[in-house]
C-alpha cells in the first residue's frame, strides 16, 4: 500500500524543522567483544556491513530516558521550552512497556504538561513515518509545536547466540521539533510504502495477543528479533531509492539537486547500492553506522542530528531522510533546510543525561533488564569517546540510577 499525501494547499500553514538533537548511551560494544560472543570476527562484520561498534544502555536507561534526552537537546536547539510542544510523537519498536506510550513518559519527564503524547511503530521507518504524521498535524493547523523522537532500545531484544542479527544493532535516540511557519512554503515531499508481504522477515514473535507471555515462549527464545538477513537486503536495495525518489519529485526536484542523502543506517553496502542506484557520489551519502550500527528508529534522526552538527548541511540545501523496515515498509522525506546549523551544540550543551528522570511506580520494581552476554561489557569503565564528549560525562551508573529510572 501507497500513501500520496498532498503537498500543503496555499491555505495551510508551512512546516519548518527547528530543532534537532541526539543522545548515545555511553558504553561501546565493539566488534572485538562480539569475538567472544558468537563466531564472527571484526572482518565479516565490517566487510558486510560496515558496522565497527555500537552503543549499549546501561542498566539505569530505557527507551524513554534517552527519548528525554534527545528531545529536550531538539526543544532547545529550537530555542523553546518543554511546555511550547503541543504534541509529542515517539517512534519505537522497542518501548517501555506495552502500555502507557514511551511518549507519555517521556513527556512528563520533559516537563511537559500541555502536549498530546503518542508512539508510532513502523520499525526502522518509524521516525519518518512519525515525522510525516507530524508534519500533517501542523499543516492541518492542529498543531504549532510538534516534537518527533526516534528512540530505541534494541540491545534487550537482541539473541547473543544468533551471529546474524547481534551483530548488527545498537541503542541510541533522536529527536527533531517541527514548527509552524508563516514564512513562504519550502519544497518538502513525502513517500511511505507498506509491503505486508514481508512481515515475517523481521518480527520478534512472542509477547503481543498471537503468542501471549509465557514460560514456554521465554524457552523457545521467542521474545528475541528474528530476521531472514538476504531478503531484507533485497527489500532495502529494491526501495530505498525508489521511495527516495518518489518523496524527491514530490517535492519538485530531481535527485541531482539533493545536497544529502541521510539514510537509514543499517548497511553500508545498502546505501553503495542506493548511492549506485540514484547515480550519485558516496559523499552525498550520510553514513555513521560505523559508530552505531543499526539502531532502527533512532538511526535517521540521530544521523541528521550530526550532520547538521557537522557541518554538512546549511540553509538552502536540500536533504533526504529515507528509511526502510519491519513490515516491510519505508519511507522518506525530501525538504530544503532552513534552520541555523550553529544551534545544534547549543541545544546538545544545554541538556545533561543524568539530569534527566523517568518516573517509577513507588509499589514497583524491574528485574535486572541486561543481558546476561552484555554484563561483562556494561560493568566495565567507559571510555572516553572523542566523537560524542556530551553523552560520555556519565562514567558508568550514576548513583541514584536506582532511585529514578532503570
Ligand atoms: O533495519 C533493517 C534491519 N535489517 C537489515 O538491514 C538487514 C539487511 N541484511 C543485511 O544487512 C545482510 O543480509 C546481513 C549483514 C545480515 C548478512 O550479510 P549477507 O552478505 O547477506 O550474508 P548471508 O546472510 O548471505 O550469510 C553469508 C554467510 C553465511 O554462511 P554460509 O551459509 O555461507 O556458510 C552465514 O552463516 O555468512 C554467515 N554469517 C556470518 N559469519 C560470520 C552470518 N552472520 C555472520 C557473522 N559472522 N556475524
């Protein structure tokens, strides 16, 4: 199923991105680690994929906390306050808990009291796809202040055993703030495809009303993602650059004029392919997953996120955030950057990760959530990482993690 949403009638209001932000838990799982795992090595994994390291949550974080994070780094960015945001839409595939929304949660820990709060699941196309609804709500003049957080926490849901997929993922959040404008329209196009016949090719299979919880889905190791590799590859090589491109000439444009593409970051070799595929040069190809591997959701707006702060995006350009995933579906969102480049560090400046709290049931307490494979890697010192030096001022669990959030 296709989606064709209208470009914005002369009566609707403009949409204009505002604020960005993004927030990597501290500890590093590296290629060397998974060595001891599984039967890979840093060679496969890197020729295949282009993957090195990528990030793990510690034991005090969850989907929601480093959701905060990145959206309060977003709200400031865009020179708000938390209270300005009308709605707050979270895309996850990696919540909390089944209910409430991540969203609710992590709009009372923003300080939050006025905003409509919801999660999205679209898997790895989540964060457009909550973008796309975003940008619909302010168009429609529903909304004036719309925070978009894309925020995953997938090392929980990984199988250590299955050299296959826990090779490939990682944690992290990212967040943008959509604003309405009176200014002039700028071009923007949107594409978002669903292919239900690919479901079952990334699924995790136990927990929702299919396969309720049970001991016996814990033995057969059924609450872990699963992932037919080869056909997913195919999926993404086939419609990362068609969905480009359709969002691209929605936008009146043709892919020659996109200054960068920020894809999905889940291969290097898928994003050769689309780079071959739309007959463009790898430098208009934003690519960290070096760093962070795939991290779903989170991997689009974390990725924007630091190109802007890079320096490799400036007013007038024109980008592409394009996205594929579970279900299949994919995504992808063509528009011309209007805001200020140099208030990203602001915003990242602004927000310190161990000052921000999710709030726990008193009469309630979680078991251990780390992976029994992961203890080792999260129980040693950080180290201080050069790239990221705002998401590594936590060495370790803080002390009062027990307290708060877990
Ligand atoms: O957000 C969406 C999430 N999913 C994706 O993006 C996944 C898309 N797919 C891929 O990125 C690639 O298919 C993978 C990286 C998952 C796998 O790469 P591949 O080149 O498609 O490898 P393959 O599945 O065809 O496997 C080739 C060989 C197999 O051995 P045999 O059967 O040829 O003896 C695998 O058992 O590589 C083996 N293999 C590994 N070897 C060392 C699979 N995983 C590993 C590993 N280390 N980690």
């Amino acid at each position: 199923m296709s989606t064709h949403p209208m470009p914005p009638s002369p009566a609707s209001r403009s949409v204009r991105l505002t604020g960005w932000g993004r927030y990597a838990p501290a500890q590093v799982l590296t290629n060397a680690d998974l060595e001891r795992m599984v039967d890979t090595s840093d060679e496969w994994i890197v020729s295949r994929t282009g993957i090195r390291e990528r990030r793990v949550a510690a034991a005090h974080e969850t989907t929601a906390s480093m959701g905060a994070v990145a959206g309060l780094r977003a709200i400031a960015t865009a020179g708000l306050v938390p209270d300005e945001i009308d709605v707050i839409i979270l895309a996850t595939l990696t919540p909390d808990y089944w209910m409430p929304s991540t969203a609710a949660l992590v709009k009372e820990a923003i300080g939050n009291t006025r905003a409509t709060a919801f999660d999205v699941m679209a898997a790895c196309s989540g964060f457009v796809y909550a973008y796309a609804t975003a940008s619909a709500y302010i168009a429609a003049g529903m909304a004036r202040h719309v925070l978009v957080i894309g925020a995953e926490l997938l090392t929980r849901f990984l199988d250590y055993s299955d050299r296959s997929t826990c090779i490939l993922f990682g944690d992290g959040a990212g967040a943008v703030v959509l604003s309405a404008s009176d200014e002039a329209a700028t071009p923007v196009g949107i594409e978002m495809t669903t292919e239900p016949q690919g479901a079952y090719m990334i699924w995790l299979p136990a927990g929702g009303s299919k396969s309720p919880p049970s001991a016996e889905t814990i033995a057969r190791g059924e609450h872990k993602i699963r992932m037919e590799g080869r056909e997913t590859y195919r999926f993404a090589t086939r419609t990362l650059a068609s969905t480009a491109l359709a969002a691209v000439g929605r936008a009146g444009l043709h892919a020659g004029d996109i200054d960068l593409f920020i894809p999905h970051q889940a291969n290097i070799r898928i994003i050769e392919a689309v780079a071959k595929g739309l007959d463009l040069p790898m430098e208009r190809m934003y690519v960290n997953l070096d760093r962070y591997g795939n991290t779903s959701a989170a991997s689009v707006p974390i990725a924007l996120a630091e190109a802007v702060n890079e320096g490799r995006v400036k007013p007038g350009d024109h980008i592409v955030l394009v996205a594929f995933g579970a279900g299949f579906t994919s995504g992808a969102v063509a528009m011309e950057w209007t805001a200020d480049p140099a208030r990203g560090p602001i915003g990242d400046a602004a927000v310190r990760p161990e000052d921000v709290r999710v709030r726990l049931p008193v009469d309630w307490d979680s078991v251990d959530p780390i992976p029994p494979a992961l203890a080792e890697v999260l129980g040693r010192p950080v180290v201080p990482g050069v790239e990221l030096p705002l998401d590594d001022v936590v060495p370790g669990e803080p002390a009062h993690a027990h307290s708060s959030t877990r």
